[in-house]
C-alpha cells in the first residue's frame, strides 16, 4: 500500500488531499507514525518487500513538500536518525521497480541513495 499511495498522492493537489485524509478520518500525524513505524520494521533492505522503505521515504518527502509542518511531525518522530540508518544501509536492490524473483530487471530513474539524502534535506 505504501507504493500505491506514495504514487497516488505524487498527482493530487493538497486540496485533494486535504480532502482524503478528512473523509478518511486520518490525520497525516499518524501516517507519518505509520511510515516511521515501517522503518523501524525494515532498518534494512529486505528481499522479501524490496522497495517498502523507498515507497516509504517517498511518500514523507510528498508530504514534507504538501505541508511544511508536516517536517516538523517527522522530525519529532525521529525521522532524520532513522534515514541516517536506511542510508548506511542502502542496497542495489533498492534501486529497481521490476523484480524476477529477487533479481532486478529495471531500474528506477533516481537512485535509492540520492532519494534518502533528499529526505535529509
């Protein structure tokens, strides 16, 4: 689900996502708990879910950049040490959106490592 919404949301207004999270009844201080949950969970690459924390990151940078508050909340959520770890622990599989049982096929445009150090800003 953290894929699908992290692109989801890449298209919506902040009025239409001001909307979604209101009818359904979801404040984005808890999706923000909800994605730093899941990198506590996967403090490392996994074969297993090989792009969660990517689709994790990009969905808080999306909302960093909707609303600015929205960096404090990660912030206080301790955001920043948790992408200090995924980045010391950054794997070439994280680089890839196609997957032939734990091999990669192809590529996404921006690498893993440059998207976190995006986040750190």
């Amino acid at each position: 689900m953290a894929g699908l919404a992290a692109n989801v949301f890449k298209y919506m207004t902040s009025h239409e996502s001001r909307i979604l999270f209101k009818e359904s009844r979801t404040t984005e201080a808890e999706l923000a708990n909800k994605l730093i949950e899941i990198l506590k969970k996967h403090r490392s690459p996994s074969t297993e879910v090989p792009g969660i924390r990517r689709f994790t990151v990009e969905l808080a940078i999306w909302m960093m950049k909707d609303k600015g508050e929205n960096i404090y909340t990660f912030k206080d959520l301790g955001m920043e040490e948790l992408l200090k770890g995924v980045l010391e622990t950054t794997s070439e599989l994280e680089n890839f959106n196609v997957f032939s049982g734990a091999v990669g096929l192809n590529r996404h445009k921006l690498t893993a490592q440059s998207l976190f150090e995006t986040a750190l800003e």
